[in-house]
C-alpha cells in the first residue's frame, strides 16, 4: 500500500499526498477551491438538472463527493453518485483529512466515514438528496453504458499514471455518459484535449482554478 500523508493546501484545507508516486490528490493552491471550480461548478451545476447522475473517476478522499452531497443537503439538485476507486483510502486516514469539519458540516462525518469505507459495491441507502455507490473497480474496466449525466475524471496527472488518459478510457466514458452529458476534468494538456475529440467529445477549455489557466469540458452532443 502507497504511503498516503495529509497535507495543507493553500485555501487551508487537507489533501493527500502520494509519497510513492510523489503526487497530491488534489492541487496545492487549494483543494476545496479546486474541487468546488472544476467538478461542482463547472460539472454539476452546468448540467443544472434537478436530478444528475454522477459517475466519479477517483474517489479519494471523498472531497467532490462531499461537495456535492453539499449541494443536495442545500436542496439544490438530488444525486445518484457512482464512484470508482481501486484503492479506497482507509478509516483513520479519512478521520485525519476531515473534511467535514473543514466545510462546516461536522454533522456529515459519521455518515460520510461510513459511505466511504463502505464493504459491499451496493448502494448505501438514500440520505439527504444523495444515493451513493463505491465500485472497487478500475476505469479501464468500466463498460456501463448511458449511465451518468456528469463524469467527474479526478484521475492523477498524465505523467504519473498515463493509463487512464488513454483513447480507450476516454471512449469508455463517452460511452457512460447520456446525450448532453459532460465530463470535467482538471487538466488542460493539448494532447489530453486531442485524445478526448477523438473519442467523440466536443471539448471546451474553460479558465482553470486559481493557480491553474485552464481546465477541460467535454460534451456528448
Ligand atoms: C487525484 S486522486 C483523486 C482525488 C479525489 N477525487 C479526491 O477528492 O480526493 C486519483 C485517484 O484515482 C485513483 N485511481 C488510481 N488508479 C485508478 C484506476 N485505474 N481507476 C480508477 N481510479 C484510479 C487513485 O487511487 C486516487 O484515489
């Protein structure tokens, strides 16, 4: 198992950091700030239906999970969240991040802790506008089709794990996604932009989080 250390971002929230791979789980200028511009944003509430249904590529720390649970408790969409996550990060680790306290919900901790380390790949029961499943599973294996409004691709960068920036994972997820659906990604690489067109996306480059230009948006049209 990777060595996972919790670290300070610059908006004074906690990410993670991958000793191994040497690589932060979100960016260093602000995890909350990120997560909020690039997937709730630009993905969710640019979709802006009363019901989305969410398919998440790297659940984590649970930070975009949480946001958008947010989002639902505030009453302003409900969310059916699928999220794939190989390598689910552990009880202890998750309680360190707490990032339930750092948005102001302490109240959401117990249940977030018990969605997150949850053993079975069947939903948790409904809460708060959220029905949540955890697949332990890798993008490169996902064949669902026409199954999410939103995709948010919360992969780690290109030069670390160029796997899952592939033409094949891409076409997968145009293939998850409904007519009109989108997918969000943080990164903005020329050469990640060119593999999501030959998948079949209408790609936009949107400006970027604070300490990032830009950021990508793919539509099914
Ligand atoms: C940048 S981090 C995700 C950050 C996360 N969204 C959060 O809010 O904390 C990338 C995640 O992708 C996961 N991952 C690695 N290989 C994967 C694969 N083949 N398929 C899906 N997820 C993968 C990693 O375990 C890691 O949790």
């Amino acid at each position: 198992m990777a060595e996972l250390v919790p670290q300070r971002t610059a908006d004074g929230s906690l990410t993670l950091r991958n000793a191994a791979l040497d690589e932060p789980y979100h960016s260093l200028h602000g995890a909350v700030q990120e997560s909020t511009h690039v997937f709730i944003k630009a993905g969710l509430e640019f979709v802006g239906r009363p019901h989305v249904d969410v398919l998440e590529v790297g659940l984590g720390t649970g930070l975009n999970l949480l946001l958008t649970w947010i989002r639902c408790l505030e009453g302003k969409c409900t969310v059916n969240y699928t999220a794939l996550e190989p390598f689910p990060v552990t009880e202890p680790l998750l309680a360190a991040l707490d990032h339930c306290a750092d948005l102001a919900w302490p109240g959401l901790h117990e249940p977030f802790i018990a969605r997150m380390t949850v053993p079975q790949q069947e939903p948790c029961e409904a809460l708060g506008g959220l029905r949540f499943q955890l697949l332990q599973q890798q993008v490169q294996e996902f064949q669902e089709e026409a199954v999410a409004d939103v995709i948010y691709f919360d992969a780690f960068g290109p030069p670390t794990q160029p796997e899952m920036w592939t033409l094949d994972v891409f076409q997968r997820m145009f293939t998850a996604l409904r007519h009109g659906g989108v997918l969000v990604t943080y990164c903005a690489k020329g050469e990640v932009r060119r593999t999501m067109q030959q998948a079949g996306f209408s790609v936009e480059r949107l400006p970027g989080p604070p300490g990032k230009r830009e950021m990508l948006r793919g539509r099914k049209n």
